[in-house]
C-alpha cells in the first residue's frame, strides 16, 4: 500500500509545553488507524498536523506528496480537499439544512450544480438520513448529526478521513453505530485516522492501534494494552 502521511522526528510546543515529541509515523492508504491516549496527550494535534492546520517546530510532516517544511499558502486548499474532518462537536451550519450541510464542501469550490445533487442525495441515502434531507440541525438527534458530519466530510471524496474523538458526545449504542459506519467507509477505500480516548469503541482486529500520552507516541502490539493504558 502507498504511504499516504509521513512524520519525520516531528516536535510541537504550546509555550513551554511540548504538545507532540520526537512523533514518528506513517500511515498507509486504506488503513483504519485508531490514535488513543487521555485528554490533553495530543490527538488533536497530531489530527491537526495532517490537516496542516498547524506546522511542526522542527521535523516535518508530508501528506499525499505535500510536505509542511515546502507547502506554500496557495497550496493548501489542493491538499485540504484530500482529507475530510469530523469532529466531536459537528460543527454544522445552525441555518442551513442537512441538504445544503452536505453539499458546502462541493459549492465552495464550484462544482456543478447536478453533481452536487447527485453526489449529496446518494451520499444521504448511504447515511441512512435521506428522510432527514430537509431537517436542520437543531431538528436531529446526537447521532444523527455526527452522521450529517460524516456525510460532509465525505462528500468530496477525501483520501483521508480524520474522526476527532467522533463518538465524544454520544452514548453507547450511537457511539457503536457511527464506529461501525467509519468502519464502512474504510473498507470502501478511503484512508481513516480516528482520535479516541476510548480504544474500546473499536474492536479488536479492526485497526492499528497507536497510543499518545504527553506527546510520546507508542506503538502497541496488542489492542488489549491500549485498554489497559486508557
């Protein structure tokens, strides 16, 4: 498989705190890579490297042939639409529809207005929230947000998706359901960096599992270890 996301020896502080330290790692495209630790340990951070909303203070970071150390402004926008965003909050559009939720990513950069429908009614009903196409934000359930997220992020067709700590407001059986559903998505391609502090949610065999904690990264063998550590 191609590698999709290189870190090389890469180090990140906030003020006097080191954020992320000495991270090395490579994810490889159609891998579902669980990245687990406790709050504050980094996970978004290191999410936020591969988005390269953040630059490293030294090493470098490459993602899809675009590295932090060289990527200029205007380049960023080319590699942004390779990689969806989930969040643990949703952040949708209070007024607009879940329709037109879905279909921003699309309009921003001009597509065409039959492609947008297309894509967005076929990705809703994969989503199981074609009922739902009117609805606005306030109008659905916990799970059914995060879903209408997923379908946003996804509407570009990205390489890469990363799930910031996706289930974080939802309760079990939710949480299970939208697991399973970036499960799904994986297994039709699309590369997946899931952020949790719970690697439980995932089951066992079903992913990479690396853990972070005060911006060490380690590699664990067993998925029962990063139970154990969490």
């Amino acid at each position: 498989m191609n590698l999709l996301v290189t870190m090389n020896s890469v180090r990140l502080s906030y003020g006097r705190w080191p954020a992320l330290d000495n991270v090395e790692m490579e994810i490889r495209q159609g891998e579902f890579l669980v990245i687990s630790g406790p709050s504050g340990a980094g996970k978004t951070t290191l999410l936020k490297l591969i988005w390269m909303g953040d630059r490293p203070d030294s090493g470098f970071v490459e993602v899809s042939g675009f590295r932090s150390d060289r990527i200029r402004r205007r380049e960023l926008p080319r590699l942004r639409r390779k990689i969806g965003i989930v969040f643990q909050d949703f952040r949708l559009l209070d007024g607009r529809t879940v329709f037109d939720n879905v279909a921003l990513p699309l309009q921003v950069t001009g597509t065409g207005n039959r492609t947008v429908q297309k894509r967005v009614i076929s990705l809703l009903a994969r989503m199981g929230l074609s009922h739902r196409r009117n609805a606005f934000p306030h109008e659905l359930s916990g799970g059914e947000q995060q879903r209408v997220a997923i379908a946003r992020a996804m509407v570009a067709h990205p390489e890469i998706l990363l799930a910031d700590e996706p289930t974080g407001n939802l309760d079990p059986e939710v949480s299970r359901e939208v697991v399973d559903l970036l499960l799904e998505i994986n297994r039709g391609g699309t590369t997946v960096v899931m952020a949790t502090h719970d690697p439980r949610q995932v089951p066992a065999g079903k992913g990479r599992f690396l853990f972070l904690d005060r911006g060490v990264l380690r590699r664990a063998d067993r998925w029962a270890e990063l139970d154990e550590e969490s």
